[in-house]
C-alpha cells in the first residue's frame, strides 16, 4: 500500500513507512507492519527497531486490532460514496474456482488486504471464501496454501462478524489441517489466524471442541521453530481465556514445552502458564514438570512488567498447594524477589507479590 500524505504519522510502519495493512505490537509498545517485522527478526535482530533495545529470545508480535480497525475505518471514509465495484472485478470473482493458481489468490489477497471493508464484503459475499478455504487445506501447494491462509487472515480481521462468519462457513477444519510442524509459513499463519477467530468468546469454545485444534498447537510449542512456536504461544494464550480449554491444552502436553519457552524469554509463554495454573490439572502437571520453578522464578528475575505479574501469578496458585515447590521456589530467590516487587508501579504485581510472599512465608514456617 502506498504511503498517503494526509495519513497520520501512527498509521505508517517505522520500518517501512508504509501504511500499515497487519499492526502487530512488538515487546518494547512500539507498533509494526507484521511483514516487516517479521522479516526484521527473521534476520537475526534482537532489539527493537525504533529504541534499539534488546528484546526476548523470542519476541511476541500481538495484533493491534484498535490501530488496524482506526487505519480500516479510515480507508473507508476516504473512499468514494457509493462507489461500485469495477466489473471485471466482480467477474473475476465470480469465476474463481479450485483448483486456482498463484496469480489469481494474489488478486484476492490484495483485494482483502487493501480494498477496505468493500473489499471484503466483495471476497466474502461472492462464495470466495470456499475456494480460499479448499486451498487452505491443500497441503501439496504451499505456496497458494499460504496465500490464501492470509486472505483469510485478512478478512477475519473485519470484526466479529466475520469471525463468525468464517467459523460458520466451515473454517476450522482447513486451519487446523495447516496446523503441521515444517512448513512454517503456513504452520505459523493458521495459528494467527486461530488466534484472531478465538476474539469472539464462542469461537474460543468452538475452536477448542476441534478434536485436533488445541493438540496441533502443542505440538508446535514442542515441535515447531521459532515463528511457529510464537505464533502457537500466541493462539493458545486467546484460547484459553476460556476455562475449558485450559484442560484440553494440559491434557495436549502444552505445559512442559511451554516451560523450556519460559527459559528461552518467552513472555507469552509464562501468560499462558498463568491461565493453566487457574485449572486443576494444570496445577497437577506444573508439579510434575522438572524446572518449572526455576523458569518462573529466573521470569520474576529477568522478565519483563507482564511475565513478572503472571509468573507471579503461576507461582503463587501452585505453590499455595505444595509444600515442596515452595520451599524450591525459596531455595531459587523466589521470596527474595518478592520484597523487591511489593513497591513496584503496577497494583496487580504488587498484589501478586505479596500473596506469593505470604504463600512462601507460611512454607517456610512450617518446614
């Protein structure tokens, strides 16, 4: 998309100076195009674009919906009233069939990226969306299974309207089924766009009833590379806000992988341990799990302002029914580094911290 004078300042990336299509929020606030952050990082930097300070081995990119819907919304007005669709556009949709090929999907992805709320409404109300999702399950082209993954990416963005809408025009079944270990691209694009269908609380039940969603998504936090392995933390974390699907990612095997991610800086992953500490199960597995109190504690130590506050969060749920981890979590500092936080700016920290702190105490006491 081509950069527009008359555009706020905010609504350009500071990499590319494009407006942006796909904000994403980096670890440091600072608000990028997915593309080029994603490429940015790809290359091996590990610092914040605009600050040039030092990020996580593994940084997560969380969608700005508020900034994407401000920048749709202001596409919109700009754009003619009452404007019709060229034709050629409206036939060349019409005639869109699978199998289709790489010139084609493009169209429509650049249709859904950059052709506004019309342009979507266009995508989706001429059965494009089938094709897209056929596609999407075609694991033999990757190529025209990535393009369309992103189409699909793209229109889901739309509001919750078309969440649903794409949930109920049998979506899940393709997504889930690029959901494989070794194809990155694809891998790591269906677990975003996982995430984005998971805003709507019903899809979060829906996605997770899936008998192969949640299980694929543990097995990218063990078996994926490091995009993949993001992408999966990401899509888990929006998942399991609802209740249920905290036992179906224990039960998937979700926890140890995403305590070896806690070790390698993973914010992301310790919000997600927070949220599984809330359940039974998770609280069960999180005991068995070697090195759990250690990641948390060196998370406490190291983290960044949210890790402190959800770790604290785990620790404390855990702890409070085991003798044993708390006294290993005194062992690790972990009492010490709660004094440090009883002052700390952020009331939820606080609050957490003296909790943890009292939990540890009674420990202790009684040892």
């Amino acid at each position: 998309m081509e950069v527009v004078e008359e555009f706020p300042e905010d609504f350009r990336c500071p990499i590319s100076l494009e407006v942006m299509t796909d904000p994403v929020i980096l670890s440091s606030g600072h608000t990028f195009d997915r593309h080029s952050i994603q490429r940015w990082l790809d290359s091996g930097n590990r610092t914040c674009p605009v600050t040039n300070l030092p990020l996580p081995p593994s940084p997560s990119l969380i969608p700005n919906y508020a900034l994407r819907s401000l920048i749709s919304s202001f596409l919109d007005a700009r754009r003619p009233p009452h404007s019709a669709a060229p034709a050629s556009t409206l036939t060349f949709l019409a005639c869109l069939s699978f199998p289709s090929d790489v010139a084609s999907l493009s169209s429509v992805l650049r249709l859904a990226q950059c052709g506004g709320a019309a342009g979507r409404r266009l995508v989706t109300d001429s059965g494009a969306v089938a094709v897209l999702l056929r596609h999407a399950a075609a694991t033999d082209r990757p190529d025209l299974q990535d393009l369309s993954l992103r189409a699909l990416l793209h229109l889901s963005l739309d509001g919750d309207d078309a969440r649903l809408g794409l949930v109920a025009e049998g979506a899940l079944d393709p997504v889930v089924t690029a959901l494989s270990p070794g194809c990155s691209s694809s891998s790591a694009l269906a677990s975003t766009l996982l995430t984005s269908l998971a805003v709507v609380e019903v899809n979060k039940a829906t996605i997770g009833a899936h008998p192969f969603a949640i299980p694929r998504l543990a097995a990218l936090l063990r078996d994926g590379d490091a995009r993949e392995r993001r992408e999966a933390t990401t899509a888990l974390y929006e998942l399991c806000k609802f209740a249920d699907n905290r036992r179906r990612a224990v039960r998937a095997g979700a926890v140890p992988p995403l305590v070896r991610l806690v070790r390698e800086g993973s914010e992301r992953a310790v919000r997600v341990l927070g949220l599984l500490a809330k359940c039974r199960e998770g609280k069960d597995e999180m005991r068995k799990t070697i090195g759990f109190v250690k990641a948390l504690v060196e998370a406490l130590r190291a983290g960044s302002p949210r890790a402190i506050e959800h770790g604290l969060l785990a620790l404390n749920l855990v702890c409070s029914e085991s003798k044993g981890m708390a006294l290993e979590a005194i062992e690790e500092g972990g009492l010490q580094l709660c004094s440090l936080l009883f002052c700390d700016l952020n009331q939820k920290t606080r609050k957490n911290a003296m909790e943890l702190a009292l939990t540890l105490q009674n420990a202790n006491q009684f040892s």
